[in-house]
C-alpha cells in the first residue's frame, strides 16, 4: 500500500513563495487523502502489488478512483521533491544544454512553462517532460499526468507545477500568475537534474 513520502524541509521552508499554512494543507490534507483513496480503491486487487508507475501506465484499465487519486498521488509526491528552500537559479550541465537545445534559451523555455501553467484552464498541473531523449512542455488537467495513457503528453515528467487553485490560493488568491512566477524562486534544479539523467 501507498504510504505519504516525507518532507524534505520544513511547512514554513519556502515562504515566502509558499506559505507554511498551504504547505500543511496540501501535504496533510490533500495529498493523505489522495494516498487514502488511491489504497482505498485498490485494496483487494492485484494493483496493490504493483508500483505507482505501472498503475498509471494503464490507467485507462482502472476506474476513475484510481486515475484521479493514483495522479494525485504520484503528482503530489514528484511535486514536493523539486522543491527546496536553497532552490531558484538556472540548470547546469547536461540539463541546461538540453534545455537550449529543445526552447532556444532558458528564459524561453520558463515563459513557454509559466504559458502552460496560466493557460490550463481549471485545474491541473504544467510539466517539464522527457520524451525519447527531447524535452517538452505541456499541462494536464485535474490529477492527469504524462505517465498516463491518456493524455497525449507522453513520456517522463521531470518537472511539474500544481495549479489548482489549493496549491497557492490562501497566499495568491486569483493571482495564478503570480504564484507561478515565484514557483521559479524554489525550484531544486539538481532534483530536476537528477530525474532528467534517469529517463534520458
């Protein structure tokens, strides 16, 4: 069964770009209860032996419990991990050269993510994708990822930012775009990093 990841910081580690207040909320609150209902819906079934890559790379099988909460989960979990109170800067290394290889510049690829994550109407999540060796941007809506065989944004997400109004509204209010402009002030680049190198 699915168990809530830890924290790598503190609630009140990324303020002020995310307060503390909606850092508990999201993580105690939101987040258990996607991981409660995703072991919920497959408590019994032979998904419960099987990683949260694997359900969702067929969750157009499994039942609308298991894609909305088996997404919220993994999203929810990849979330928090590309995020650090030392974080903000640009890539280095083999990232950074793939990012200008895919957008052009670094700036061009933060305005074609921070477009992404404006324009999803609702609520959903934008990502930073790997796809056969080629980044891409692309957003999804609610819980959906590209993990999923659903959602015609294909590959490994390496990087992804909440938009649901949860995610920042106690601080930005209707201000989505603010509160993905300072989302780039926490990004931990060498996570980023990391995840890209694992699926390129």
């Amino acid at each position: 069964m699915f168990t809530l990841p830890k924290l790598n910081y503190e609630f009140a580690a990324l303020e002020p770009h995310i307060d503390a207040r909606t850092m508990e909320i999201h993580y105690t609150k939101h987040h258990q209860g996607y991981t409660d209902k995703l072991n919920a819906a497959i408590e019994g079934s032979s998904l419960a032996e099987k990683t949260i890559e694997e359900i969702l790379a067929k969750v157009s099988e499994e039942s609308t419990a298991v894609r909305n909460n088996g997404g919220g989960f993994y999203n929810h979990s990849l979330f928090w991990s590309i995020m650090s109170s030392q974080g903000g800067g640009e890539p280095t290394g083999a990232l950074a050269d793939a990012i200008t290889q895919s957008f052009g510049s670094f700036e061009e690829f933060k305005t074609q993510f921070s477009t992404a994550a404006a324009t999803q109407f609702g609520s959903g999540w934008a990502w930073l994708v790997v796809h056969e060796g080629e980044l891409s941007v692309g957003s999804t809506p609610n819980q959906d990822n590209p993990l999923m065989d659903i959602t015609g944004l294909d590959g490994s997400p390496i990087l992804g930012l909440d938009v649901w109004e949860h995610a920042y509204y106690l601080n930005y209010q209707n201000r989505r775009p603010d509160y993905i402009l300072s989302f780039w002030n926490v990004v931990d680049w060498e996570e980023v990093a990391r995840r890209f190198e694992a699926a390129a």
